[in-house]
C-alpha cells in the first residue's frame, strides 16, 4: 500500500516536472517526457510482476492450507482407527485372561481326578497283589471313603466323637462332631455335605 503512495507521489512529480520544462525548452520536455514514460513502463511492469508474485503466493498458501487440513482430517481418521484398535485389544486381552483362568481350573481339576484315580489304583493293586497279608474290609473301606470323600479322620478320640481333617480343593476343614448330642441322620448330612456331588 506504502509503495502504491510513493509511485503515485512520482507521477504527481513526473507531471509537475512536465509542466514545467513545457514553459521552459521544448528539447528538454521531449527528453523528461521519453524519460517520464520510460519510468512509467517501468513501474508498470514491476507492479505487473509484483501483482503476479502475489497471486503465486495466495495460490501456493491456498494449496499449502488444504494439504493442512487433509493431513489433519487424516491424522484424526488415524487417531480413531487407533483408539478402536486399543479398545479391541484391550477386549481380547480380558477374554484371554478368563480363557486362561478357566484352563487353570480346569486343569488343577482334571489333575486332581487323576491323582484320585492313581490312589484307587494304588488301593486296588494293594488289593490285588498282597496275598500274604489280608487287609480287614473295614480298614479298605475306611481308606476307600478316605479317597471319595477327600476326609482324614482321627482314631485315638472317644467313641461319640468323631474327630478329623476335610481336604478340600483350595483349603482343609476341621471336623468335631459329638454324635451323642444329635442324630445319625444329621451327623450323616453334615458329613456328605463336603463331598463334591460334580463328576
């Protein structure tokens, strides 16, 4: 705008120098006016080419502003696709652990069925192969409750009272039960309770 000002300013002078040298010598106006219109084709053309200049730099602006912007609506569909695939992840991660700790139970499970059934077999052979010393059924049989009822009992107590030790899958229960004070029936359901009914 500055620059506008000043060349008007040098027109405004160019023409009162015209008008001057007219009321002076013809030869010199001729010179100052070839001059004064060189001048003038100059600044033309520069204001040409500035005007130019300018309207390359709004369009590279133009240019460099929309490339802005489609990289950030890109960098947001990024973001997004990002955070959707955290989330996924994270959702995968949490079912893998329910995975995993069902495997464990059912591995410590399927481990425990199999310790149980080595016993058995450990009875059964015991069973089978000593033909020297007979074992009385009621010892085989209290070692065979032992196996299914996971149950340790004390022998040296009194005779109403029935002492012991359930072992149970993730922790051992103490058993004290005075048979005098209530009835078979009870004794037998509270005893049965420990047992684990799933196969």
């Amino acid at each position: 705008m500055a620059q506008g000002h000043k060349f008007q300013d040098l027109e405004e002078s160019g023409e009162s120098l015209v008008g001057f040298i007219n009321s002076s010598q013809p030869e010199k106006l001729r010179q100052v006016k070839v001059e004064h219109q060189t001048l003038y084709d100059k600044h033309s053309e520069t204001k040409a080419v500035v005007t130019q200049i300018l309207k390359d730099i709004a369009q590279i602006e133009a240019c460099a502003g929309q490339k802005l912007l489609n990289l950030e609506e890109e960098k947001q569909h990024k973001d997004e696709e990002l955070n959707s695939l955290e989330e996924q992840l994270r959702q995968c991660n949490a079912k893998t652990q329910i995975t995993d700790s069902e495997l464990q139970f059912l591995q410590r499970e399927l481990e425990s069925l199999r310790n149980t059934e080595k016993e058995l077999d450990t009875l059964q052979n015991e069973v089978d192969e000593d033909t020297t010393e007979v074992i009385p059924s009621a010892v085989y049989v209290a070692q065979l409750y032992h196996v299914i009822t996971k149950i340790k009992w004390e022998y040296g107590t009194e005779p109403h009272v029935l002492k012991g030790v359930h072992y149970g899958a993730e922790l051992a229960t103490p058993i004290n039960i005075d048979t005098s004070q209530r009835s078979r029936s009870d004794v037998s359901d509270q005893l049965w309770a420990f047992v684990n009914s799933e196969w």
